[in-house]
C-alpha cells in the first residue's frame, strides 16, 4: 500500500506507524465516568469498508496524519495533516 504524505508525497506504507482509529481524537471529558474512559481505552471496533485513522509518519518528516481509506480495497481517499484539523 502507498500512503501520500501531504508534506513529503508518495512513500511506502512501512514508513508509517498506525496508530488506531481518528476515534482516539473524540476521548471522553475529564469528568466522564471511569466506565467511559475504559470503554475508550480498551475497546475497539474493527470495521470493514471505509474507516479514519491516525498514522505517524515514523520513517519521514514525522507528521500525524488522519487518513480516510477503506479496510477492504486499501483505497486512500484523503491524507491530512491533524495539525491542520486544529484551524477549523
């Protein structure tokens, strides 16, 4: 699978470390109960078809990236930056 880095382009997907599931950007609030946060920690769907998931560009320029693909066909849709998510 090819991944394109918004900073430094096309690059294998061994150069980046997954990291989970975008869920992992919706955690619970600090005065969540401790139920809430277990289930945030601990549980985790694994879908088939289109998903949003944190990578970490570990072998390049070092980036958090959401990427939007599908688990099935290994389709990329869309790669940004999550430094970037901030200005929205």
């Amino acid at each position: 699978m090819r991944l394109t880095c918004p900073v430094c382009g096309e690059r294998d997907r061994r150069e980046f470390y997954y990291q989970g599931a975008a869920i992992m950007l919706d955690r619970p609030s600090p005065e969540a109960p401790a139920e809430a946060w277990a289930d945030w920690l601990h549980l985790r769907d694994n879908p088939a078809g289109r998903t949003r998931d944190l990578w970490y560009h570990e072998a390049g320029c070092t980036s958090w990236l959401l990427v939007e693909r599908d688990t099935v066909t290994h389709e990329i849709f869309s790669m940004e930056l999550v430094e970037s998510l901030d200005a929205d």
